[in-house]
C-alpha cells in the first residue's frame, strides 16, 4: 500500500510547474540566466575566463536570492519592503527624556546643605 504525506498546513503547499520549482522561481531564474550568461560570454576573451565566471555569480545572485530565498512565509521583496518601512520611511520615535529621581533627591540635599544644614537641624532650631 502507497503512503502519502499530507502537511496539516496547506498554506505552504505551492503550485509546482516545471522542474519542481514554482512560477516565481522559473521566472526569477530565467531572468538571472538572460543577464548572467551573455556578461560570461561576451567578457571571457578579455578579463579571461574565471573572472568571467566570478562577474557572472555576482551579477545572477541577486534574481537567485529574490527566487529561493524565504524567511517566515515572506518573499526577499517583502522582506526588504518591510526594512525599508520600518528603518528609514517611518522611522520610530524614541524620546530618552526620564526623570531620574536619585538625581532629584540628590539635588535637593545639596541645596540643603548649601543652605546650612539639614532640615532636621533646621526644625530643632526653630523650636
């Protein structure tokens, strides 16, 4: 008898079309083959054949990393979308104004003393 997993969460099933990649990643990675292989074969003759390959990586690996890469169900797009809001768009405002009581209390007992004492001397004189 044939055994088949079924995931309890169908929201991470994805539609596979050709080669068990899904419709984003076939076209993220047409697109990385369109710009990388011509640089690889129209600059090997000049900057020779391993510094054509190095160019090559370097000029696919961003369409590959905007294919495969996936943290917490998100897409890289919407990942950097979300960096972008959140860091420099709408920046949060974070104002460091507290009042620091120790310094208060410190303050006043200075004040005090600059005074002439302390305000139990002060009391007991009074009397």
């Amino acid at each position: 008898m044939a055994f088949v997993s079924v995931p309890k969460d169908l929201t991470k099933v994805k539609n596979k079309v050709v080669l068990n990649l899904t419709k984003r990643q076939l076209i993220c990675l047409v697109i990385a083959a369109a710009v990388g292989l011509p640089f690889y074969f129209l600059t090997r003759e000049w900057i020779g054949t391993s510094n054509a390959a190095t160019g090559m990586v370097i000029l696919m690996l961003p369409a590959f990393m905007f294919a495969m890469y996936e943290k917490d169900g998100l897409p890289l797009e919407k990942i950097l979308l979300n960096v972008i809001h959140v860091k420099l768009r709408y920046p949060a405002i974070r104002r460091y104004e507290i009042e620091n009581l120790y310094e208060i209390q410190e303050t006043v007992t200075t004040e005090k003393r600059k005074r002439g004492g302390s305000g139990h001397a002060e009391k007991k004189k009074r009397k």
